[in-house]
C-alpha cells in the first residue's frame, strides 16, 4: 500500500512538471516574437500606445489586453517586412492570461509611449509571467 502512495505522489509530480515546460516554452517563445518585432517596428511618426508597466499580478489580464490591442497598431519598418511582421503580431494575439476580476485600471489609465518602449515593456511582462512559473 505504501509503494502505491509513492507512486501517485510521483506520478503527480511528474504530471505537473510536463505540463509546466510545454508552457513556459510557449511565453519564451512570445518573448522571442516581441524581441523581433522590436528590431522592426517603426518607431518615428508612429502612434504612441497605452504601455502598461510593472503591473501587479490582479492587473495581468487587463496589461496582456492592452499589449494585444496595442499590437494591432504597431507598423514595420519598411513594406519588405510585412509578412513577418504581421506573422509575429498573429503569434502574440494567442497569448491568453485569466481574468482575476480584482483590477481598478484599464487600458487608458496606462501612460503612453513609442512603439519600441511598448514592446521592451511587453517584454517585461513576458519575462515576468516565465520567472512567476
């Protein structure tokens, strides 16, 4: 009886863990996205875009939110990088975060700042949410 406690209690262990990886692979894998988008986005005479910063964790889901909708506006360099622009902002619309239902901000209570600045606080949050899991 004792041999089968230890299993389940590997077992659930091991669950746990495979299901931890697959998603952390998938944040570094937006993180690399916005990282390239950074290199290629326009960032003079572009819209400056509600940039959420540090927001604490009730806040996620309305951050995430404003990122993806801040996304949408973002314009390439030059014509020739559309495609893989366009591709990497698909990629980032998927990035799904639960809703606490606690957060008094919204989208517009965020400052708003270049593109560039958008994406590297993008990347924060990001890098935030793989050092949380």
């Amino acid at each position: 009886m004792e041999w089968m406690t230890i299993f389940y209690v590997l077992f659930f262990c091991s669950s746990t863990a495979l299901t931890a990886a697959p998603q952390k692979a998938k944040y570094q894998q937006l993180l690399k996205s916005i990282r390239e988008l950074e290199t290629r986005v326009k960032d003079k005479d572009a819209e400056l875009l509600h940039t959420p910063e540090n927001p604490v964790d009730e806040c996620l889901f309305i951050a995430v939110t404003c990122f993806q909708n801040g996304t949408v506006k973002l314009q390439p360099n030059n014509n020739q990088e559309k495609t893989t622009f366009t591709k990497a902002i698909r990629h980032l619309k998927k990035l799904n975060v639960s809703d606490s239902g606690k957060c008094e901000s919204s989208c517009e209570s965020y400052e708003k700042k270049g593109p560039k600045m958008f994406l590297r606080s993008f990347a924060k949050l990001i890098q935030k949410v793989i050092n949380q899991s």
